[in-house]
C-alpha cells in the first residue's frame, strides 16, 4: 500500500548525522535517518548526554512548507514542548497501519499548526495538518519535521525521539521504521 507525502521534498540530501561534527548540506532538503547513533547532535539537557538513538525520519525543507496527513486519521494529541531540543508544536495522530492502530507524531511545526486541531478531529489522507516551524518555534532546529510512528499511544503529545543506546532494541519493537509509510526514501 502506498501513502501520500508527508513533506514534499524536491532532491533531498540523506544526512549523515553519526559523527561527532555532522556535516549539513547548503540545501533545506535533507533526510536525517530513523535509528541512526548520533553521538554530537543531542546536546541539550533534554536528552541528558546519552539519548542518542534517532527513533523517527527527520526531513528537512523551508519554514512554511506543508506538513501533509499520510493517510486518514485522527488527532489525539496537540500541544507544545518548549524545551530548547525538544519538538516545539507538535501533533500526535491515530492511524492505521496493516489494519492496527499506529500513533504518528508530526514534530517542529509552526505555532499556526496546532490550534487548528483538537483531540477528536479527524482528517483525510494528504490533507495539510500543519507547517513547519522556524527556529524560534521548533525547538531551536533547523526546519524540519520530525516524523516518528508508535504502536503505543503516548498518554501526551510527546514520544522520546532519541533513546538511550540500551533502550535501543525494545524502541525498535515499539516505534516502526516510518519508511513503512514514507516509502523507500533512502537506503
């Protein structure tokens, strides 16, 4: 089964953010990849110094750009994680994926995003949920959603988004490769 784009991305560059200095492209169109050891990205103390297993698919374009609904759903969660790292606006939607429920968070988003949904509202497939954030309202991160699926739903509009490398194997178990629905976006 294929789904719509969450981010329309025009020649995308895959990151490589598993060294200590990551090095970013001259370009908004980025791929930062899910279950990737980043060692020197998560310095804030949000992450405490030892979360540094990527649980979702980052992917980068301009502030502003769409941030789409890759199939029909419903949102449960909406709200705001301030902490210099964390996701800023963000939503958390039910879907379904090989006909169980799947929890989407859609993170870095723009303060317009969030008030237009409450939990309860449903949305159809590829419809624009949101924006991306700029810096000052995305947790202070270069423009980008960060995508990351769940078969658990979150009791609040939060998901670690890095775990701890021991946590790594069980975070697997619980947070699918977003490529399930992204497609084969990178190898």
């Amino acid at each position: 089964m294929s789904f719509h784009p969450v981010v329309l991305q025009h020649e995308p560059v895959v990151l490589d953010l598993s060294t200590n200095a990551p090095v970013f492209p001259d370009t908004p169109w980025t791929i930062g990849r899910y279950d990737e050891v980043r060692p020197g990205l998560y310095t804030q103390p949000l992450f405490g110094g030892a979360r540094t297993v990527h649980m979702g698919v980052d992917l980068g374009a301009p502030a502003g750009a769409a941030v789409h609904a890759f199939d029909r759903g419903t949102i449960v969660h909406a709200g705001y994680n301030p902490a210099p790292g964390d996701y800023g606006h963000v939503l958390v939607a039910r879907h379904r994926l090989d006909g169980r429920p799947v929890y989407a968070l859609y993170g870095h988003l723009s303060a317009a995003s969030v008030p237009r949904w409450a939990p309860g509202h449903s949305f159809g497939r590829g419809e624009v949920l949101g924006w991306l954030g700029d810096r000052a309202e995305n947790g202070g991160w270069t423009p980008h959603l960060h995508f990351q699926l769940s078969w658990d739903r979150p009791d609040t509009h939060d998901m670690p988004g890095a775990v701890h490398h021991d946590e790594r194997a069980e975070a697997l178990e619980r947070y699918p490769d977003p490529r399930r629905v992204l497609g084969p976006i990178y190898s």
